[in-house]
C-alpha cells in the first residue's frame, strides 16, 4: 500500500474529524504545512496544496528519463493509463479513454468547438470562467461560432435551436451550484444539441456523475480540489461520441492509428475511441504530478470530503457572523468555497494577506475556502483579520 492509503486505512471509515485529520492525513502534508506555517490558508478554491508525493511522484517521472531515456515511453504511458483510470472513476466515466488528457480547460473547449464544420449555435452563461469566456468570444468575433449568453438560471427554460451549451456545474465566481443540470441536458438534447459541462469547480469536492447526467463532453483540472497543478486537465467524451463519426481539428500524431508505424493514409486514419482525440507529444510529467491528488481524493472518498468540506464552511460563516460579516456558502447548493461581497473586494484580499490570510476575490466576490486541512483555530483566526480588515474600517 502506498502512505496515502496507509493513512486513510489508519483514519477507519465514518464522518472525517479535525482529530482524526489532524493525525492521520495533515502528516501527508508536511512539506507544505511547514512552509507556510504561520499562515491561514484559504486559496484552495483557486490552487489545491500539494501532498509530499507529489514531489517523489514527479522525481518517478524524471528517473524513467535518465534511467530508459527513449524507453522512458513506457512508464509514461503506463502513467498516462492510470491517469485517465482514476480520473474515469472520479467522474463516473463508463471507460478510461473517455478521459483524454489536456493542458488545460480551455484546450478541451477547443476540441468540441472545433468538431463543428458549419458555424454552430452556442449558448453559454455569462458566469463562465475567462478561459472558456474568452476563447467563446473570440470564436464568435471570427464568426466561428454565432454565441448567446444567458443567465444561467435562464439555461433550463432554454427553447431555441441550439448545437452547444456550455455550462458551470459550479460557478467559478460565487460558487453556486447549477442544480438544474438534468432539465438542462434534456432539453439540450431535445433540441438536438450537445452539453460541455465544466466541473472544475466540482470534481473532488462534489459527486459527478457524467454518465448518470447524460452529459456530451465535460472539461477540467487537477490545478485546485485535485491537488494536482497546472497543467493535468482533461477533456470528457461520452460513449457515444468514440465511434470515429465525432472528429476535431485539434489533433497531433498521438491521435493516429498506430502512429509509430509513421504511415501517412490520407484522409487520416485516427485510433479507436477517445485516444482520436489525442494531440501532439503529450508534457508526460503533469501525469505524475496528478497522481497523489487523485489518489488522496479517491482514498478518502468524495462523500467524506463534501461532508467535512461543509462543516468547515459553515463554522467560518458562524465565525463571520459572529463578527458582523455576512457571508454565503455552507450550503448543499454551493460548491466549496464562501463568499463575502464587496466592491472593495480585491483590495480586502491583499490587506486580508499582509495579515497572513490567503484568499483572493473575484470582482465583488472575496472568496474564501477552507479545505480538509484546515482547523478550527485558522478558521477562528481568518474570521478575525476578515473582520479587522473589513473594507467598511477603511
């Protein structure tokens, strides 16, 4: 068994307990505990704190180099199976080459956008986050794409043609959950169009379900919940799109039918179900950068971690409150983080980090996010120095 396992097998089944944390999973961590000791950490919405594994599991990678050089392919793909195994059990995929490893969100939304040879009709809500914003903008700019955007509480009353929506499970700004996702596919599909479900801001800290939800394509990331950096993102088919009907413009070499054969068929002829989808020679290392997180998160359990998750919300909105801070979160319909809103929000985050709590905001919205890591005595700390450094003191 690996320490990972170890420790959750040591810390025995039932609700997660700071005491049981404390001793038997914060040992996991002590790398980054004792560099940033002192300190309140409340950023984990926006950049997971790695495990000490995670280091080891990257040196893995790098010794397959030096020890195999161009026989290093094998334990690199080897990682690249496991990679999308445990990523396909996370989000309730049918089959691992349903995952297909990407460098980013953004990456996966260009691979559906550019399975389209006509100009396809696309609804997105105004609550996307800038990567998929941004490359959705510019796509309509170049009239690749002709764009709608819509409230999200607005996607499940939607009855026009439609090819693609593209939605949140979580929202990346307030971290409400978009609870209406099934009347959502529904209706997509009877209108004959097709989901891309963003689940950056629900994988690990929420249940997925992608098979149960019906859902097309799903887009995200290791960079936050999944403890797994930059870098380690992921674009979800559903079965029925690996046919070989489904085909993107955003392919390389890996995508070929036996591509170390170097044969050059025209039109190309791509490999077998979601490997089709592959591009060029693939950063090998942000497999086994993923590697910890997605094993810590399958270990201890999703439920566990969405519970224990909860509570700690809901003591950091009673410690505000206590204080005269009004905040939202803590609530089944919201993904991991609070919230406090402001319009001096981004200038509160970096009074709130002179006093050694990191967080950060969104235009009005100061985000905050306690993790499994974090204790009751943080919590009591941060609620003091949101308190003190209250915009409404300034």
């Amino acid at each position: 068994m690996t320490a990972i396992e170890n420790a959750v097998a040591a810390l025995g089944g039932g609700p997660l307990t700071e005491a049981g944390v404390q001793r038997h999973l914060a040992p996991l961590f002590s790398r980054v505990l004792a560099q940033w000791r002192g300190h309140v950490y409340l950023a984990n919405h926006s950049l997971g704190r790695p495990l000490d594994a995670t280091d080891e599991d990257v040196q893995e990678g790098l010794a397959a180099w030096y020890a195999h050089l161009g026989g290093a392919w094998d334990a690199w793909f080897d990682e690249m199976s496991a990679f999308r195994e445990r990523l396909a059990d996370l989000m309730g995929a049918a089959r691992p080459d349903c995952v297909v490893p990407k460098t980013s969100a953004g990456q996966g939304l260009r691979a559906v956008l550019n399975t389209y040879d006509g100009v396809a009709r696309v609804v997105a809500t105004r609550g996307e986050f800038d990567s998929l914003d941004v490359i959705l903008r510019e796509y309509a700019r170049r009239g690749r794409i002709a764009l709608m955007l819509v409230e999200p509480d607005d996607l499940a009353a939607l009855d026009t043609p439609v090819d693609l929506v593209v939605v949140s499970h979580v929202m990346f700004g307030t971290g409400r959950c978009v609870t209406d996702l099934d009347d959502i596919v529904v209706r997509t599909h009877r209108a004959g169009g097709r989901v891309l479900l963003d689940v950056y801001h629900s994988l690990g800290v929420l249940p997925v379900d992608v098979h149960r939800l019906d859902v097309d394509f799903a887009v995200g990331g290791s960079y936050k919940y999944l403890r797994g950096g930059p870098g380690a993102c992921y674009l979800y088919l559903a079965p029925r799109h690996l046919d070989g009907r489904l085909r993107t413009l955003d392919i390389g070499w890996f995508a070929k039918r036996d591509p170390f054969t170097y044969r050059r068929p025209d039109p190309p002829e791509l490999a077998e179900g979601g490997d089709a989808f592959l591009e060029s020679t693939p950063p090998v290392l942000t497999l086994f950068q993923a590697r910890a997180g997605q094993l810590f998160t399958r270990a201890v359990g999703v439920p566990r971690l969405r519970a224990y998750s909860l509570d700690r919300q809901v003591r950091l909105v009673h410690a505000l409150a206590e204080r005269g801070v009004e905040a939202t979160g803590g609530t089944e319909n919201r993904g991991a983080f609070l919230i406090v809103v402001d319009d001096r929000a981004e200038a509160w985050a970096d009074a709130l980090e002179q006093r050694g709590v990191v967080t950060d905001a969104r235009g009005r919205f100061l985000r905050l996010c306690p993790d499994v890591l974090t204790t009751e005595a943080e919590i009591a700390a941060a609620a003091e120095a949101v308190a003190a450094t209250h915009p409404r003191n300034g």
